[in-house]
C-alpha cells in the first residue's frame, strides 16, 4: 500500500475489481477507458492497460461478425494510448505500448492512386481510407509513437519514443526518427544490436 498511497491503492482495488467482471481473462484494466465497437475487438488473456485508453472499432452493419482490432496475449498498453480501426489492427503477444501512442489503419481521404480527396471537401465527410495494420510479437513500442495505415511492425523490434511508423519495420530492428529509419538490427551471430 506505501507504493501507491491510500487513495492510489483504493483505485487499484477498483480497476482490479472491474477488470475481473468487464474483462475476466484481462490482468488489470485501469479506468477510466473508451472502447466503441467492443463486438469488434478481441482481446486475448493477461491484457493490461493504463489510465484513459481509447479503442475505436469502426466497423459497419453489414460486419457484424468480423474482428477488426485483434489483441494477443500478455499484451501491456500504458495511459491514453489510441487504437482506431475500420478493416484490421493486429497486436501480437506480449508487446509493450507506451504511453500517448496512436495507431490507425485509415485515414480521411484518400491522396494517392487514381481516385483522390478533393481539398475543398470538409475531412470529416471525405472517404475513410485504409490499410492493414501488424504488430508481431515482442514488440516493444515507446512513448508517443503514431503508427499509420498499412504496415508491419516485425516481431523482437523496438520503436523508438516520438516515431512515425509509415513503412514497414523488419524483425528484431530498432527504428527512430519521423519518419522511422531503423538504426540498428539484432545479429544472431554476435547476439548484439549493430547499427545498420
């Protein structure tokens, strides 16, 4: 009880509390949270998550069966991260998502290819544009990440805090910067992180 303090440790009983009736397979939810679309989203066993989390699964009527956000095992969310789908976000088991990271698959509007939104057109009512998103597994994500529509993190690699993902990170990399450029990537060989 020293480590949170009265109040700290009475809110922990709460969350724990909720956790084991609104998500029994979960280890600790902690509130408050937002979850929209909640037939859409599964989450597997031992989730845990910090304060002001907010999952978006934006799925119409006509996919009412369809997962769109999928959450592994052993997976741990810190406070006010942002995950928003409306086709598919995979997070693989046991990854580490630090706080105010944001993860999306769509976008408003569409601004590539042949059919492309129109600047004079208000966000709001432009086209939702999307592309898969792929979290391995063992990934560790760090504070403030955005992660945009359409790529693959790779299992073992680490993002650094502050980063835009907008392309593909391959396995056991370490990639910073905005947008991200892997820097480093794990070598079997010297069991050593070496720069690229």
């Amino acid at each position: 009880m020293s480590r949170y303090g009265f109040g700290g440790f009475l809110r922990l009983t709460i969350d724990y509390l909720y956790t084991h009736l609104k998500f029994p397979n979960a280890r600790l939810v902690r509130r408050p949270l937002y979850i929209r679309g909640r037939s859409y989203i599964s989450i597997d066993s031992g989730f845990t998550t910090g304060v002001g989390l907010r999952i978006d699964a934006l799925l119409g009527k006509k996919d009412k069966k369809k997962i769109c956000i999928y959450i592994g095992k052993d997976v741990q969310i810190n406070d006010y991260v942002h995950i928003a789908a409306v086709q598919s976000v995979k997070i693989g088991n046991n990854v580490l998502i630090g706080s105010k990271v944001f993860i999306t698959d769509h976008n408003h509007g569409c601004y590539k290819g042949n059919i492309q939104s129109h600047p004079a057109q208000s966000p709001v009512f432009r086209i939702l544009d999307s592309a898969p998103v792929i979290i391995e597994d063992n990934v560790w994500i760090g504070e403030s990440v955005c992660v945009l529509p359409g790529v693959k993190i790779g299992r073992g690699s680490v993002i650094g805090a502050l980063s835009v993902i907008n392309k593909d990170i391959p396995p056991y990399s370490i990639a910073v910067g905005s947008p991200a450029k892997v820097i480093r990537v794990y070598k079997n060989e010297s069991e050593k992180w070496e720069p690229t």
